[in-house]
C-alpha cells in the first residue's frame, strides 16, 4: 500500500489488515431457509425478495398440502431434501401461532447429512408470556438444535445477510 498523497485519504484493502491476506479463507456458505405456517412463510418470502444466490427459500403450509406434509412440501416447490443436503446452514421461521408440526420433518432430512437445524420464532413484544406454552413453541423445540426468539421480524433478513456474505 502506497502512502496517500496530500489531501486524499489511504486506500484500504478490499479484506482483512494491511500486512495480512487480503482474501477471505472460505467459500462463501449455502443456507435453506424453510418458512413453517403464514407467518413464517411471509417472512420467507420478504427474504427470497433480495435475491440472495447463496440462499435456498422454501415455505411449508399444511394448508397448502391439506394437512399431508408430503404434499405440503410438494406444494412448497422446488426440491427441498436437495437443497437441505447442499446447504451449510439450515434455519427454519416461524411466528407465533404458526403451525410449526412440519419442524421435525425438515430437521429429519437436515440430520441424515449430520446438519443442525436452528429455528427463528418470532414473537411481537408483550406476548412472550403467552408464547412461553404455545404449541408453535413445542413444535420448533422438538425439532431443532438451536433456538433463538426474536421479536422483531427484520432480524431474520439481516441474520441471513450477514451470514451469506
């Protein structure tokens, strides 16, 4: 790096500290992202809107399939068990109230190639008493590793912008 001429400020490097790789050392992560019930599907979708080549989205409806979760997933498009083995990050969004029953579905697939599923619940602020026992929560619970509640749906875009960099 050059000294920078009077009045005009240094360059920085593209990545990383001067004197060191100016690269990153990883390839860039492959996330799924499956929306669980209306709401979690409204979210999924606002995400698939930026346009994300990193990311796979998927919605899951029973209503969509009738109930059958073979033709909920069917009716979700594309090929979700190929874009879950693919992936490197898996996430599933809900909010409350959402039918959450497909999770341990998603988290079957997702654990035949030993990936952990993390699910995002959103819960709008005040309701977290009452979210405490509900059976959205017991669903995303009984399916996943990890589980982060959040109560402002913008989380969930941001969290996989910055995780898709």
């Amino acid at each position: 790096m050059s000294a920078p001429l009077p009045g005009k400020p240094a360059e920085r490097p593209a990545f990383g500290l001067p004197g060191r790789i100016q690269a990153p050392n990883s390839t860039p992560r492959t996330l799924a992202l499956v929306g669980l019930g209306s709401g979690g599907a409204a979210v999924a979708r606002e995400v698939a809107h930026e346009g994300n080549a990193q990311l796979d989205v998927h919605v899951l409806a029973k209503s969509a399939g009738g109930g059958d979760a073979l033709a909920a997933i069917q009716a979700g498009g594309g090929d979700l068990h190929r874009d879950l083995m693919r992936a490197d990050m898996i996430f599933l969004v809900a909010c409350r109230g959402d039918d959450a029953s497909l999770a341990p579905v998603v988290s079957r697939i997702a654990h035949s190639r030993n990936h952990p599923v993390t699910a995002l619940y959103i819960v709008p602020p005040g309701e977290a008493a009452e979210a405490a026992e509900d059976e959205t929560l017991r669903a995303l619970r009984s399916g996943v590793e990890m589980l982060v509640v959040v109560s402002d749906r913008s989380y969930v875009p941001a969290m996989i912008h910055a995780l898709a960099a």
